[in-house]
C-alpha cells in the first residue's frame, strides 16, 4: 500500500550551488581543498549528489571553469567596447579575485590534462578578444599598431595587472605603487 507521501521533488539547484561551492573553495582555499566532500558541504548538499552531476572531478572543475569563462567573456566583450578600453583592460585584469581563482586554475592544470586543455582554449579566446579591443583603441588613437603590435600592448598590460595581483595575494609589494603610478599615467595618454 503506497504511503501516501510524493517522492522528493530534485533539487534544480543543486548543480548551480556545486559549482559556486567549488569556485570559492578554490578562490578561498586554493584547488586541493575542493574535495567533494567538502564541495557537497559548502553547497549544502549530500556528496553523492557531486557524483550524480559530475561523474569525476575533473568535470566538475571542467564546469566551473567554463561557467565562470562563459560569464568573464561576455563582461568582457561588453567593457572593452568602453570608451576607455585600455584602461578597462587594466582595470579588468587587476581584479584579484577572478586573478587567484585563474592562478588556482593554472596549477590544476600542471596536472591536469583535461583542464590544461580547456584553460588554453579559454585564454586563447581572452587574448583575441583584448587584442582586437587594443588594436580599435589603438587606431582610432592613431598610434603605430606594427611599431607597437597590440597582441603585444594588451599582453603588457594584462600580465602586468596579474603579476600585481599574485604579487598581492603572497605579500610583496615593493614598487606596486609606483608602477601602478606609471601605468596610470601611460594609459592616461591614450585617453
């Protein structure tokens, strides 16, 4: 005789709150402590339930960083079309948080192939996408693009930004703010 009771409706979010889970205890913690134990407890959810959307870890860190790469593009692609391009650039690369959250990404992928594959696919669309905002802030600027490739001006300016922001994340400091100070001052001339 039926108990009367209605199964359990699925939790619909639970894939999204894995996936938010594991992004900050990367960003918190750094990747080694993204366990799916501990992934199912930050999300608040049963550890079978990481098995049940991700068969393995990779996927699930194959997930993240594609949610987050998908979401970065498109804030990407809208900033840089900003009156200021370059100086968005800086700014959006000098944020420390998408900064150690993409660190954390870079040192799974030292072991990781699947995630070294998906990484570079990712990087590879970022700096098309940077190059051709510098390239447009360079020519309406009027400035010499094979004198001064902009691959290479918005390769400058995004690793620096980065630097920076891993120099941050460990303490070191030292000449932080007079090169923000340089940078400022060469971003402000193209404005």
């Amino acid at each position: 005789m039926p108990s009367g009771r209605k199964p359990a409706a699925p939790d619909t979010n639970a894939r999204d709150r894995l996936i938010e889970a594991t992004a900050k205890l990367m960003r918190d913690e750094g990747y080694a402590a993204a366990t799916s134990r501990r992934v199912a407890a930050e999300a608040g959810v049963k550890q079978a339930l990481v098995y049940y959307y991700f068969p393995t870890m990779d996927d699930l860190f194959v997930e993240v960083l594609r949610s987050g790469a998908d979401a970065s593009l498109e804030r990407m692609r809208a900033a840089l079309t900003a009156d200021d391009p370059l100086q968005t650039l800086w700014d959006m690369n000098s944020d420390s948080r998408l900064t150690g959250l993409n660190t954390e990404f870079m040192a799974l992928a030292n072991h990781r192939k699947i995630i070294r594959t998906e990484l570079r696919a990712y990087a590879e669309r970022v700096r098309d996408i940077e190059t051709a905002a510098v390239t447009v802030a360079m020519r309406a600027r009027g400035l010499d693009t094979e004198k001064y490739p902009p691959v290479a001006i918005s390769m400058l300016i995004a690793q620096t930004a980065r630097s920076l922001c891993n120099e941050d994340a460990v303490g070191v400091t030292l000449g932080h703010a007079e090169l923000r100070s340089l940078i400022a001052a060469r971003l402000a001339e193209f404005s």
